[in-house]
C-alpha cells in the first residue's frame, strides 16, 4: 500500500513538472508573439527596428520545442504513424510501444549527456555566440540539456507502463481491472 501511495505522489509531482515546462513554454510563445508585434510597430511606423526580435525568437522556439517536448509524448500528441501498429494485437502494440519508448530514451539520454557536457564547457569557458546581440551560450545549450533529460525520463515512464501493460497502445494509464 505505502508503495502505491509513494508511486501516486511521485507522478503527481512529475505531472507538475510537465505541466510547468509547459507552462513556461507557452509563456515563451506569448513572449515571441508581443515582440514580434513590437518589431512590426517599431520597424514599421516609427522606423526604427529592433536588433533582439529575431534572435530572441530563434531561441525562443529552440526553447519552446525541448521544454514542451515531454508533455506532447506523455499525452501521445507527437507524430505516429500507427498504420502498421493499429493492426497487431494488443500485446504485439504494447511490446512496439515499449521498444520504441526503450530506444526513445536512450537517444534522449545520450542527447542529454552531451548538451550537458557542451554545457559546462561553455559555461566554464565563457563562450558567447556573436551576433546583432552577444549571447552567452550555455543558457542555450542548457536548455537542449534539461528538456532532454525531461524527455528521457518520460521515455523510461513510457516504457515501463507499456512494458507492464499499464497502457493501452496511444491511451492513458489503464489499471489492472480495466485490461
């Protein structure tokens, strides 16, 4: 009983995670929208543009995609092409699923060691990408770094319930009585 209890209170605290990167993501749309809209003003009624709207917005969405990239899969949103999967049987769709989601984790846990590593090492260095504005880096490499790690565990989360049989192909959590 203690161990379902604990496993419920961490998916609650996992799911408030998602749902912050999330959160933050369409914060950041909301951000790209006002400036663009701001560059349009000042570009075109008081001729003076901006310098920053591009760039922000470049790392806008780059921000945008990794933070929000775990949400999408926990709520099967990404791209499928389930053609071949709708026909398998119940059991051959969970062991796809499982495989997929295997291999989905270790690509994103590889993807995260590196950014992590070109992270610190841009952090260390100092190192500044030189544009229309100077940027430091490592917030952007950072960023690639945590969304996918989020999106590693996600994967590990997905594999286990398919694995377990938790989860019909492309649905939510099933219980056991259900199945």
């Amino acid at each position: 009983m203690g161990s379902k209890k604990n496993s419920k209170g961490l998916s609650r605290v996992w799911d408030k995670v998602l749902l912050a990167t999330t959160v933050l993501s369409g914060i950041i749309i909301i951000g790209m929208m006002l400036s663009i809209g701001y560059e349009v003003f000042m570009r075109y009624f008081l001729n003076r543009p901006t310098r920053w709207v591009v760039h922000f917005t470049e790392f806008g969405l780059l921000y945008v995609t990794f933070l929000a990239a775990a949400w999408v899969l926990k709520h099967e949103g990404h791209v499928k092409i389930d053609i071949v999967l709708s026909r398998l049987s119940r059991k051959a769709q969970q062991f796809s699923e499982t495989v997929t989601s295997s291999i989905g984790a270790v690509v994103s846990g590889a993807f995260f060691w590196f950014a992590l590593r070109s992270t610190v090492e841009t952090f260390t260095l100092g190192k500044v990408y030189y544009k229309a504005i100077t940027v430091l880096q490592w917030p952007i490499l950072g960023i690639m770094a945590l969304g996918s790690l989020v999106l590693t565990v996600e994967f590990i989360i997905r594999a286990y319930r398919h694995g377990r049989g938790k989860v019909a192909a492309g649905h939510e959590e099933v219980s056991e009585g259900e199945m």
